[in-house]
C-alpha cells in the first residue's frame, strides 16, 4: 500500500513538471517569436530552404566567381474550363513552410526610449581589421525603426554589386505582381495541333515528387492534364508546338562573359529544371530550354497515350481553344527561393517578369527601364544606380550600399507586407541557404543565427546585405560592398565579422 501511494505522488509530481515545464516553453518560445520578430518579418524563418528535389541554384560567377495565347503570368485561376493544378504551398491551406531552428538565447528587447548611438556603432565597425580585404567598400547601416544613419562610409557610391541585385530584382517583382501571384504555364489547341505555351515559370520541373519543396507545376502534371483533355474529345495522335515569345530580344545578357554559360541559362519563358541537363549547377545548360521543355513535354505526353508525331516552333493565338494550364507556386516562395539559394537563372526571369508586369515586352532593355520606375516610385532608385541584369552577374551594375539599406527598410515596413518575401528569403548566418558556411570564425560566431543576409561574390567583388539585431534589442539594416578586393577570404571574413560587430553591440546611448 505504501509503495503504491509512493509511486503515485510519483507520477503526480512527474505530470505536474510536465505541465509546469509545457507551460515555460511555450511563454519562452512566445516570447522569442515576438521579439525577433518586433515589427516585421526580418527574423520570420524562412521558407526558401534548398529541395530535395535538387538545388535551384549552387553557386553561379555571382557566388562562386564568381499577338500570343492568354498570358502566361496570372494571380488567379487558368479559368474553371480548363483543368488547372498547382503547388498548394503557401498560399493553399496545405502548404506548410520549412523553417530553420535559430540557434542562441532568447534576444532581449529594447527598453522604452532606448536608441541606438550612431558614434558607437561606426566605432565597432570601423574597429573591425580589414588587414587583406583591400580595395575600397560601400557601407551603410541604419536604424530601422526610426531610420536614422548609424554608419556610413561611401554609402553612396555605386559599387559592382554582385548578388545582392537580386533584393532589387525581387522587391521590384513583388510590388509590381504581389506575393500571391503565380505563373501559368498552358496548353492550347487549334485543330490536330496543340501549343505548349511559356508563361514565366523559373521553377518549372519535369516532374516533382511530394517531397519536392517549395512544391513546383510540372509537365508531367500538365501532361497528365492534357493527356485526359484529349482523349474526352476523342483525340489520341497530335503535332506539338511550343511557343516561349512572352520574353523577346537576346537571351544571353550582352553584358555578360561567355564563360559563364555552365552556370546560367539562356533566359527563357519556357523551360523545364532552369534549363539544367545533370540537374545541378554549375554544369551542363541547354542552348535551346524552350526546345528541351518541349520535348519533354512531349514524351510525358507519349507515356499517357498520346501519339506526337512531330515538335516545332510555334505562335499561340487568343482564339484557340484551352486544353490545360499549370500555375507556379506563389512569387513569394519564388522569390525566397531566388534569396535564399541566390539562384541566377530565377532571378533572370523575374527581372522579365517585371517589364511583363509594367506592360512592357519581356525584353533586357524594357525590364531594365522597368526596374527604374519601380524602384523610383518606391523611392528606393537613386543617382548612380545601374541595372544591366536581374541576378548581379554583370560587372557594369552599380548599386551603393545606402540604395540597399533604403530599400531593405521599406521591405520591413508594415506600409509594404507586399515585400516581406524579401526579408524572409534572405538566409539565417550559419544556419542555411549562401550563408549555411559562413559566420565560423573566432570573431563572427557569435552572430550565428543573429543576422540575416544577402550575399554577393564575383570576382574581386564581395558584398552582404541585411539585418541584424544589437544586443540591446535595436534592428538594424545594413549593407556592405566591397570592390577590388585583393583576398576572398580575407573579404569575406570582414563581412561577417562587421555584422558581427553590430549583432554584439550594446549601442544605446
């Protein structure tokens, strides 16, 4: 009896711990989701994490060097006449989001009236040693809740800036289209031809498993789709044509060297894996993506009955009839995606896209004037700011470091929630994406899990672009871009422990 009233104190005292333990996690694990994330999504996890399906991009030059059927980009459904799938993530009831576990303590919150003091902060980073980096930098960083300049050094100056173009490429597309936005990617039929027609999917696959994160349309999917359409209507054997004409000019960026061509593709609005013949990159690129989609498209078709006897260029009308359509998954998993990995060929289409989104065509020249009136209406664009390309590979951009934090600051103001893609797409130090391998230094490990940032790498060129939050609890925007540095890793190591510097600062005055 003893014994039996012993073990249940027992097991009432074990279940009390429990609950008592339940109940101080979750005030703890609150209480971090409130602070780190005061007043935007800037310390949000981020849904962008690689696919198992294979990488949308590895490191490209910029991270290691260094009249046509409906239009094909639509924020709604294909039209309930023509059966339409896509991924569900995100803006579906069944998309979940993968996210990072941050390491390191709960953040303490600034106290009522506390600022940060400007000299402090510019003191701790002009403390950081860049014995080896060489060259000269761009350098801005701001308080983001108030917006006052805590640091700046030829903030700017428009540097070469490598990736971190890409928070321009996808601020410009998210406040053109929305974060809800998706591409469509259809089937029309005239007669005993069907047209396979590009609308500007970056992440369109061959085909995708359950596991494939961020869930992509495929055309196997589409194949599927089109196989059952046809057949309704009695129709087994067709020709196959395909028509990528919603982006027009040159696909391969004048300003860009031709050595680059196994790390980017020619940029198409119809493709199939961005292009990629072994699946991963750098490697071997089709020179014909619209082509290798088409004909992929063609043998999926094969395997569920239906007969192709013939693929070719072709020009979708209006007039013909819809057979089945594809939408992507939401730009702003598109664009966490682009962020998160720094995927070139991604960040390529989007530039497109938003000369599409403005009415332009989908041209170099029209996206590039298209990405000056958006950013200017966003009061982001500034003297001295080039755009030649949407991803940071070409060498004749220029971009300062106060043009990033500007904009950065606007993705984080609950005036623009159409731009936090933005700021959730930008990897965790030390934790995932391009910035999975860096903060392991003696002097920039503490930040890991603390900063939030974009990074950019050609050759002689290095940058990092972001947020960060001091040890008193101030948010910060910051941005850093060095050119005609004589180390890379004597650069890099400089960025991290810059951003270091400001995570560990106690900078109110």
């Amino acid at each position: 009896m003893r014994t039996y009233v012993g073990l249940k104190r027992l097991a009432i005292g074990i279940a009390a711990f429990v609950v008592v333990s339940a109940l101080a996690l979750g005030l703890i694990t609150g209480t971090f989701g409130r602070l780190f994330g005061h007043n935007s999504a800037v310390a949000g996890e981020s849904a962008g994490g690689s696919s198992p399906a294979g990488p949308a991009s590895s490191s490209g030059p910029s991270e290691a060097a260094g009249e046509s059927a409906p239009s094909g980009s639509t924020a709604g459904s294909a039209g309930s006449d023509v059966p339409t799938t896509g991924p569900t993530d995100g803006a579906g009831t069944n998309g979940a989001t993968a996210s990072a576990e941050l390491p390191g303590a709960v953040l303490l919150a600034a106290r009522p009236g506390d600022k940060p003091d400007a000299a402090t902060v510019a003191a701790r980073i002009e403390a950081v040693s860049r014995k080896g980096v060489g060259g000269v930098y761009s350098g801005s960083a701001v308080d983001v809740g108030t917006g006052k300049k805590l640091f700046s050094h030829r903030a700017g100056v428009g540097e070469i800036p490598a990736s971190v173009t890409k928070i321009l490429t996808s601020s410009a597309v998210l406040s053109e289209l929305g974060p809800e936005h998706r591409f469509t990617t259809s089937v029309v039929r005239s007669g005993k031809q069907i047209i396979l027609v590009g609308g500007g999917d970056p992440y369109l696959a061959s085909k995708t498993t359950a596991k494939t994160y961020p869930a992509r349309a495929s055309v196997a999917d589409l194949a599927k789709l089109t196989a059952a359409a046809l057949k309704k209507s009695k129709v087994t054997t067709v020709k196959l044509g395909y028509d990528a004409s919603l982006f027009s000019g040159p696909s391969w960026n004048p300003s860009w060297p031709s050595g680059y061509g196994d790390q980017t593709t020619r940029t198409s609005a119809l493709w199939v894996d961005e292009g990629r013949l072994a699946g991963y990159s750098p490697g071997p690129r089709t020179i014909d993506p619209a082509g290798q989609a088409a004909r992929t498209f063609a043998a999926a078709l094969e395997k569920k009955g239906i007969k192709v006897t013939g693929v070719g260029q072709a020009k979708a009308s209006k007039k013909y009839a819809k057979v089945a359509a594809v939408r992507s998954m939401p730009l702003e998993r598109i664009v966490e995606r682009v962020l998160m990995v720094s995927d070139n060929d991604g960040a390529e289409v989007l530039f497109r896209q938003v000369a599409i989104a403005a009415g332009r065509p989908g041209s170099i020249k029209e996206a590039q004037r298209a990405m000056k009136a958006t950013l200017t209406r966003l009061g982001a664009w500034q003297d001295g700011t080039v755009i030649h390309d949407g991803s940071g590979l070409s060498r004749d951009n220029r971009i300062s470091g106060s043009t990033l934090t500007r904009l950065l600051r606007l993705a984080a103001q609950d005036s623009h929630p159409e731009l936090r893609g933005v700021i959730t797409g930008l990897p965790v130090a030390g934790v995932e994406g391009s910035l999975e391998h860096r903060f392991d230094g003696q002097d920039s490990s503490a930040a890991r899990g603390m900063v939030r940032g974009k990074t950019g790498t050609l050759r002689q060129v290095y940058s990092l672009a972001g947020f960060v939050r001091t040890a008193d609890g101030t948010l910060v925007v910051y941005a850093f871009i060095a050119n005609g540095a004589t180390s890379e890793y004597a650069a890099k190591n400089w960025l991290d422990n810059v951003s270091t510097a400001v995570a560990t600062c106690g900078c109110t005055g």
